[in-house]
C-alpha cells in the first residue's frame, strides 16, 4: 500500500518498507503540484501475462499456477528492483487470482512492491496523465532499454 508522509518539508513515500523521496512540484504561479519521483527512479508498470511469461486467460486459473516464467524477464525486472526502481505488476486477472498470482511471483523469485488487478482486457491501450509516460511493447525478450524516436499521437495545442 502508498503512504505519504511529510518530514521536514519533503514527501516521503514507503512501499513494502522501502523509502523513496518524492520531490516538490511548484508552477508558475506558485501552487503545488502532485509530487514526483527523482528522474533516475522508474515506476515501472509491468504486465504479467503475455510479457513474464506465456499468455493464460483469466478462464483458466488452473494455469496460472504452473505457467513458467520468460528468464529474461525474472533477470531485468529483479534487477530493476535491486536498481532501486519501483516494479508494480498490472495485470486484467482479477481479485479472485490475488492469491495464485502472489503465490507464482514469490515461488518464481520475482521481487516487486505492489500489484494492481483489473487492468481493462483487449489491449490497444492509450494511456493519458499529467506525469510523464513512456510506454515500451514486450515483443518476447526482455533486454536493456535504449532511447528512439517513435511518433505519437498528442492533444492539439
């Protein structure tokens, strides 16, 4: 679970006991501003199936339990943790998979600090926020990120 804290005019955020600071946001006209991390933290949003491991439909919880996990995944995404990003699995099993799903990542070794379920099903996801987003497709391996240019679709100005 998130919990903010103020100390010493800072945000502090805690997720499964471990700190991360939360800087101020101020615009032009002095109002506050949602908090953001340090540039050098990632909030990574990560899939489960489909991108960890093989697809399995939520009609088939039998096979939530003995589906094996992509290696490249399990490897980048502890790394990314032990980096110090923050790994929260968003994935479209629902509430009623909460407990195969906790069971698979620790059995598996998967080191993360939350789980969001219900992620809407049927892909072709179009994500609008205020903070900045970066979307990366899983085409079957995980590997280092690099940076490209890409077109995407904005809001008129």
């Amino acid at each position: 679970m998130l919990k903010r804290i103020r100390k010493f005019g800072r945000k502090i955020i805690y997720r499964y006991k471990k700190r991360y600071e939360l800087n101020d946001v101020v615009d032009a006209s002095g109002k506050h501003l949602s908090p953001v991390l340090p540039k050098e933290i990632m909030n990574f949003l990560i899939d489960i199936d489909g991108t960890i491991c093989d697809d399995v439909p939520n009609e088939e919880p039998e096979r939530m339990k003995t589906v094996e996990p992509y290696p490249d995944a399990l490897e980048t995404i502890n790394k990314w943790y032990d980096q110090g990003h923050i790994i929260t699995f968003f994935t479209a099993r629902t509430e009623a998979h909460r407990k195969i799903t906790e069971d698979w990542l620790k059995k598996h070794g998967f080191k993360y600090h939350g789980i969001i379920f219900g992620k809407p099903r049927g892909g072709n996801y179009h994500i609008i926020d205020n903070h900045i987003v970066r979307a990366t497709r899983y085409k079957g391996k995980f590997t280092e990120l690099v940076e490209k240019e890409v077109k995407i679709k904005v809001f008129k100005e």
